[in-house]
C-alpha cells in the first residue's frame, strides 16, 4: 500500500518538518534541468521556513499563536510553538498549527514554483540567519572543526539550551 509521504516514511523521528520534504522533492523534478535554479528553489524555502510566523492559514478559527522557529527540525518546531502556545501535543490546536503550516508551506511554494513558471528562472530572497555566516566564515573551510550547514547555528550550539549537566533532576544520569 502506498505509505503517505512524507511525516509516513519517517515514523515519529521528529527529524525534518514532514511539510518541508514534498516541496524539496518536487523542486528536484519541476527544476531537474538546472541544478542552479533547484538550489535556489530550496535555499528560499528553507530559509524562509525558519523566519515564517506559523501557522498563518487557521480555517479552524482557534486564533493560534504565530511563532517563528528558526529551525527546520520538527521536534524543534513543534516543541518551541507547543512551549509558547501552552498546549500538549495530543491538542487540537497543535494538530491545527502542523495543518496550517503545511497549508501555508504549500502556499509559498506554489508561489515560488509559479514565479519559476514566470521569469524562466528563480533567485532565493531570503537568507539564512546572519550568524551563520559568521560561524562558517571560520568553520566552513578556513578553521578545524570544519563543518557545514546553513540552520541557525545558535538553536544548538546557543547557551538557551538546556544542560542537563547543571540540572538537578538529570545530573546523576549522566
Ligand atoms: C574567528 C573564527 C571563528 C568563528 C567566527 C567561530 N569559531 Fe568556532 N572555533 C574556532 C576555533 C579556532 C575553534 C577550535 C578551538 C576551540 O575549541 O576553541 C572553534 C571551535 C568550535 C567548536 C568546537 C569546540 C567547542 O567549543 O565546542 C564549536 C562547536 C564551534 N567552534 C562553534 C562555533 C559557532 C556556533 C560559531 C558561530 C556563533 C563559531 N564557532 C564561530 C574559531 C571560530
Ligand atoms: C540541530 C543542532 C545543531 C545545529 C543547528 C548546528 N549544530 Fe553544530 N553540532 C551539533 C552537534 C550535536 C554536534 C556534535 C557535538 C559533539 O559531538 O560534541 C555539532 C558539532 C559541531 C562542530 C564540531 C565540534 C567539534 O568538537 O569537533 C562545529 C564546528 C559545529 N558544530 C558548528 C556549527 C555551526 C557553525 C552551525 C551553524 C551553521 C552548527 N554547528 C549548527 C548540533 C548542531
């Protein structure tokens, strides 16, 4: 049987947001003829992803909070917005916020792709968050480490987290 894509290929990993793999994987086929123009395609929807106050689209009427995420994990995403909406993830409303943003995911990129339609090509507008080029000014190829990516290196490597070092509860697990 056919296994809805995508939240279905990846059973409760909480990895990437299940609304962003569609689009990416369409990119790769509407934009197969030109590597530069995909790119572009899924550098502007990543990016965007991050800065987008979801969910927008709200049919439901629930007046749900509009949070933006800076992350394109889906337990980062759903996490965060449940911590500031104060739901739990059984709710309706959390099953509305993941709805509306895959609506408004779809949106953007059937405006994106429409735009593509258009010009004949596609530039990205949006950027990733400032401090990553700062980051991968060193650490891209000048500074070991070296690594790579373009999410906000400060959602992981920030001081906000918690450390489960310092916690009283956790301490003796570690
Ligand atoms: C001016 C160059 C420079 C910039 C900019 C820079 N780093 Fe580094 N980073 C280094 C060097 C050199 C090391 C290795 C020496 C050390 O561990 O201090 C390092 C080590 C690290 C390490 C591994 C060691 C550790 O401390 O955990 C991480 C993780 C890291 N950097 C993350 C970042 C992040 C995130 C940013 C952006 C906020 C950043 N770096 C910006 C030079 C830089
Ligand atoms: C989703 C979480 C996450 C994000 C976002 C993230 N990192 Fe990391 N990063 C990690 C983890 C986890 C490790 C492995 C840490 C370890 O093993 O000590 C790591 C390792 C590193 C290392 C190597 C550290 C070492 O000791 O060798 C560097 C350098 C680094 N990250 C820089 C960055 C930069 C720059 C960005 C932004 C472009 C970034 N990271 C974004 C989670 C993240």
């Amino acid at each position: 049987m056919f296994r809805p894509f995508s939240s279905g290929v990846r059973p409760g990993w909480a990895s990437i947001c299940g609304a962003l793999v569609p689009p990416l994987a369409l990119f790769g086929v509407v934009a197969a003829h030109d590597n530069a123009i995909m790119n572009q395609l899924s550098d502007e929807l990543m990016a965007w992803y991050q800065k987008f106050p979801f969910p927008e689209y709200q049919p439901g009427g629930m007046n749900l909070p509009q949070v933006s995420i800076d992350s394109s994990l889906c337990h980062v995403s759903v996490t965060k917005w449940m911590k500031e909406a104060g739901v739990a993830r059984g709710s309706d409303e959390r099953k509305h916020r993941c709805g509306g943003l895959t609506a408004d995911t779809v949106m953007k990129s059937v405006q994106m792709l429409n735009e593509m339609a258009d010009k004949g090509t596609f530039e990205a507008t949006t950027k990733a968050a400032p401090i990553v080029a700062t980051c991968m000014g060193c650490h891209s190829t000048a500074v070991e480490p070296l690594t790579h990516g373009k999410e906000n290196c400060m959602s992981c490597h920030g001081s906000k987290l918690i450390n489960l070092e310092d916690c009283q509860t956790h301490g003796h697990l570690l």
